[in-house]
C-alpha cells in the first residue's frame, strides 16, 4: 500500500511538472526561429490538436464587454510616430473605467509601451494582442510579416499574465481585403506563433470569409475564431441591425460548431462621406443614418445584445483616429476616422454619454 502511495505521489508530481513545462514554454532562441520563419521551413501542426481555452476573466469576473483600441492622435500613425507612455496612461485610465479587456492590432513599439503600462501600474486590463501580416507581393512585406510575428512571439511569452490571445492577421482572407495573403502564408505564422507560446492564437476576419467552406482549413489551426460583424457596412438600418448581427453569428456558429466565436468588431460611425461613391465604397455601402444619434442606439443594443448572450465581443473602438482614412490630410468625414466612441482629444461624444446615461437609469 505504501509503495502505491508513493508511486502515485511520484506520478501527479511528474503531471504538475508537466503542466507547469507547457504553460511556460522554454526560452526562445529568436535568431533560429526568425531564419526558420523567413525560409517557411515547415511548422508541425500539434497532433493531436489540443485547443487553448480562451478565457475572458480578470480576477473571476467575464470581461468579454471589450473595446479595441488605437493608440494614435493627432500627429501620430503607425510606423510614423507613437504615442508617449503619459498618453498612454490616459488612454487606459479612461478605458478601464468602462472595459477591462482591450484589442491591439499590431506587436511594434507601440504595442509593447501598452503592455508596459499596464503592468507598471497593474491595471486591471487583459489584452488581445495581434499581428499584422499582409500578402507577401513583395520582400518588404514579408520581412514586416516576420518582424511582427517574431516580436508577438517575444511578447507572448514576456507578458503572459496579461496577453490572453493572439491574433495572427486581420482580414486577410476575405475576397474583398486590400492585403489579402496565401492562406498558407498565414498557416505558416499562426504555427510560428502556436508552437512558441502557451497562449490561444487566432485570426481574426470579416464574417463572409468564416460563413464559406475554405475558411475550416484556418479555423482548423486556431484555438478559437474571431470575426467582424458590421450591420453599417452591410447595408443596414438601425431597426434591423441586431436582428442581422445575431443571424450571422448564429450562422458562424453553426458551421464552426466546436469553436468558440469571438466578435472582433463591430460598431457604428459618427459620420461617412456620403459622397465617395462605387464598388465597396462607404458611400454605395451605407444605407443608414450615420452621426451621434445613430451610434447612441447602436451602443444599447450592442450593449444589450453583449451582455444578455455572453459572447465576447470587442466594440469598435474607443478612439477616434485621424491617420486612418488615407491620413491626416484627408477629409475629416472620412468614415474610418469616426469610429470612436470618443473624439480624438479624449472627450466622450454625446452618444457614449447618452449611452452611459440610459445604462445608469436601468440600474
């Protein structure tokens, strides 16, 4: 009997150590990886597949009422010019009052001064960390391709406490993406990403990739899926937008059953240049009412919608970003520049406030 204690003690002390050996994986030798991902040599796909739970918690409570947010202001764009830690500080200071859980689009300088920030001043925010690939039409792109996929692996593993996934790529696959890339290209980075972190990896893309049969052979590789849902841009009014955004997801759901669905953007503009008119164009798109009454509306419902389901949903966004919509130059009413529930000086727009009021009443 005491030898089978003993053997028994020995075995769940072999399976702690094992458990803790996979959720901190060893150090990475970045300079071998980096050689490995630009010559595309093969990345094994795990067999059998294990799936990474995605978990939206912080301290037991679901955070899954998420934000994306863009870092940039006035005078700043990727690449170009970031912001300072103070602004990002404000930045998090305003966004953990409302959210605690936020998406990056890419893993730079920027990215890492986020991280940064949250840990040195333990904010209670978890992050969706992406990388930003792009079709390899040329040897530029792909050393970029590289360059983020090797610094979100570094990342990954530094901030594990804080980065709950990874999202490799943003709508890359669906047949209207100006980037679109080689799905397997983007294989290629997800294993990169999978095989030297311990977290959930994903990609994130428009609903009309994941709703056709070539998207499995993605979701096939990933720990969960995230896709973008927007009614505005879908041609919908207000009076149906939800009863739509709700058949979509179920839709997704139904043909990715064994997944977990993540919606990685939704929301409603402030404003679109109704002029700029032709195929995919904003003004040819949007059939609704776009301005601060509008996004009002939308955020109850979302709200509503969120909470009542339970499915993590990230608003886009919290920002207005005046680089987006071919930069600072162009006109303001460019539709990607108003996506923010506040104005690029960090003032909150009548709609969040209105918004926040009517939450407050039903309190």
């Amino acid at each position: 009997m005491r030898k089978l204690i003993i053997t028994v003690l020995l075995f769940l002390c072999m399976m702690q150590t094992a458990c803790l050996y996979q959720s901190k994986p060893g150090r990475v030798n970045m300079q071998n990886l980096e050689q490995q991902i630009l010559e595309k040599q093969n990345f094994e796909k795990e067999s059998p597949f294990i799936t990474r739970q995605f978990s939206p918690y912080l301290n037991n409570e679901w955070i899954g009422n998420a934000i994306s947010y863009g870092c940039y202001r006035k005078g700043q764009a990727p690449d170009i010019k970031g912001p300072s830690e103070e602004q990002i500080l404000e930045d998090l200071n305003i966004i953990k009052q409302y959210w605690h859980f936020i998406r990056v689009y890419g893993a730079d300088d920027d990215a890492r001064r986020v991280l940064d920030v949250i840990q040195m001043h333990q904010l209670p925010i978890k992050v969706m960390l992406g990388a930003w690939v792009a079709s390899e039409d040329n040897v530029g792109q792909k050393e970029s391709n590289v360059k983020q996929v090797l610094y979100a692996i570094e990342l990954a593993n530094i901030y594990q406490d804080i980065i709950a996934a990874v999202n490799v790529g943003n709508e890359s696959q669906v047949f209207w993406s100006f980037h679109r890339m080689d799905p397997q290209h983007l294989i290629h980075y997800i294993r990169a990403v999978r095989n030297n972190t311990a977290i959930p990896v994903t990609t994130a893309d428009d609903y009309n990739f994941w709703n056709k049969p070539e998207s499995h052979i993605i979701a096939d590789e990933i720990d969960f899926i995230v896709t973008h849902i927007y009614p505005l841009w879908n041609g919908k009014t207000l009076d149906i937008a939800f009863g739509w955004f709700d058949s979509v997801y179920k839709d997704i759901k139904s043909k990715h059953p064994d997944k977990t669905i993540v919606i990685g953007e939704t929301g409603w503009a402030t404003n679109y240049n109704a002029d700029k008119t032709g195929p995919g164009e904003q003004g040819t798109l949007i059939k609704a009412s776009v301005n601060l009454a509008a996004q009002e509306q939308y955020l109850i419902m979302h709200n509503e919608w969120v909470n009542k389901n339970k499915v993590t949903t990230f608003l886009f966004e919290a920002f207005d970003e005046p680089w987006k919509g071919g930069g600072e130059n162009s006109p303001p009413q460019e539709i990607e520049k108003n996506w923010g529930v506040f104005y690029e000086n960090r003032i909150p727009k009548e709609s969040f406030q209105n918004y926040l009021n009517h939450k407050n009443n039903q309190l």
